[in-house]
C-alpha cells in the first residue's frame, strides 16, 4: 500500500473550494514580512549605535504588522480557520512560502543595509500597487504599510549612501554588501501561478511589473552613494515561494518557535 501523499500546507485542498482562491499569493507576503521581521530582530543590542538598535526594531515591528494583518484573513479564506500563531509557529520550514532574501544570516551591518534596500524599494511599489487591490481587506493592509515602507526605503538610502560615500573603508564594505546580495533579487520579481491569479482577479500584482521601477529606486540611491550596482551573477537563488528554502532558515524556525512549540497552548 502507497504512503499517501501530505500536502505542503495543512487545508490546501480545501482552498480549492472556497470562494477567494489566492490565499497562496498573500501567504506569501505574509512569510516575507514574517521572516524579515525576526531577522531585524536580532539587531537589537548588534547595531553599530544605539539609535539603530531601536529604528531596525521598529522596522521589524512594522513588518511584523504586515504579517499579523494578513494571516488571520489567509486563514479565514483557505479553509483552515488557523489564526496568526498558527502560521508563524507551528508551521515546519517547507510550509513557508517567503524568499530567500529575508531568511539569509544578518551578516555584516552593511549587508542589512543592503538587503533592507532592495526589499523595502520592492515593498514600497508592491504596496502602492495593493491599495488598489479589489480585495478590501488587501487594500486596507497595504494603505498601512505604505506608509511604513516609505520610511523603511528612507532609512535604508541614508545608510546606503552615508557608507557608500564616505572612508574607503566603508565604501568598499558596502560595495561588497551590494555584491553579496545580488543571487537573492532575482527571485523578488519572478510570476508563478498564485501571483498570477491574484494578478488575474484583480487582488495582486505581477511581480515581474514591480522589477524596473525597484531597480531605478534602487540604481538612484546606489548612484548618490557613489557605488556601482553589479549587473551579473553566476547563480541565482529559488525555490522560496514552493516552500524549498536555503540553510539559514530551519536555524531561524528553530530560535523564532522553540517556547511555542515546547509550550503548547501556553498564554503569557
């Protein structure tokens, strides 16, 4: 007798029959905010100076937001009925659908600028796209988080170009952050059937539309901090959004829902 086949998300095929079929796409959306959020997380105390420890905590919380404001609704239109805590502790990694980028190691303080960069200019043009999504509630989030990105973009920029224009040092560390960042972007702006059916529906966008206008936020600030944005790579990163991730991520479940999944049902 065949072992029977488990579905990679717990209720997928009852978001088959329901009336709003693109539960997958904003799961997505919610895994990346979810993620980068732990992953900003981890500069409180490692930041270069105080005041950053609390900014990245705040953009950390922003994004948290994000997450919070779509998993419960994910959860109420895929069949499941699970709730916020649902998804962000008792998930197993290839359940989640996130991209590479937000899962990598915090690296150097240069990195994360780096990083911070390309997904807050990505978010400020999902975002702007999604508040005219036909879905209220989609709309409604992104209204939110707009506003939040803007000063993710901005936050991020400064850095860029205070590092990027200013000893030898620091400008050659965040040339080589740029660098180390490349294999991840691609993966930003690739179509797969969920976004394109959200896309179809009126609820989503096509990530590839988002590419130029990221990359011309992007290329502005890189040129102001008198950097070269790297044109090529020898490899590219994938697999994220079909819950096939790289090997930072199991150590990042594993630290972000050890109490919840030791503690089960706890309230504190």
């Amino acid at each position: 007798m065949s072992t029977p086949q488990r579905s990679p998300l717990p209720g997928a095929e009852a978001a088959l029959t329901v009336e709003k079929p693109y539960a997958g796409y904003l799961l997505g959306l919610a895994d990346d905010a979810m993620v980068y959020a732990q992953r900003l997380g981890e500069w409180m105390t490692n930041a270069p100076q105080i005041e950053e420890d609390m900014a990245l905590g705040n953009v950390a919380l922003d994004l948290l937001g994000q997450a919070r404001g779509l998993y419960p609704y994910v959860g109420s239109i895929d069949g499941t009925g699970r709730g916020e805590d649902d998804f962000a502790m008792m998930r197993d990694e290839r359940e989640w659908r996130n991209v590479h980028l937000v899962e990598q190691e915090r690296g150097d303080f240069a990195d994360e600028m780096a990083r911070l960069l390309w997904f807050s200019a990505y978010q400020v043009e999902l975002q702007t796209a999604l508040t005219g999504s036909s879905d209220a509630v989609v709309a409604g989030v992104a209204g939110k988080a707009l506003k939040e990105v803007r000063y993710h973009l901005d936050h991020a920029s400064l850095w860029v170009v205070r590092l990027g224009d200013g000893t030898d040092e620091s400008h050659r560390r965040m040339q080589a952050a740029l660098e180390r960042v490349l294999p991840y972007l691609a993966e930003l702006f690739d179509d797969d059937a969920a976004s394109a059916q959200a896309a179809e529906l009126g609820v989503g966008v096509l990530p590839s539309r988002l590419h130029d206008p990221v990359v011309a936020r992007v290329t502005a600030v890189v040129s102001e901090a008198t950097l070269t944005l790297p044109d090529g790579s020898t490899w590219r990163s994938r697999g994220g959004r079909d819950g096939v991730h790289s090997r930072p991520m199991g150590y990042l479940l594993a630290e972000m829902q050890h109490i919840a999944r030791s503690h089960p049902g706890a309230k504190w």
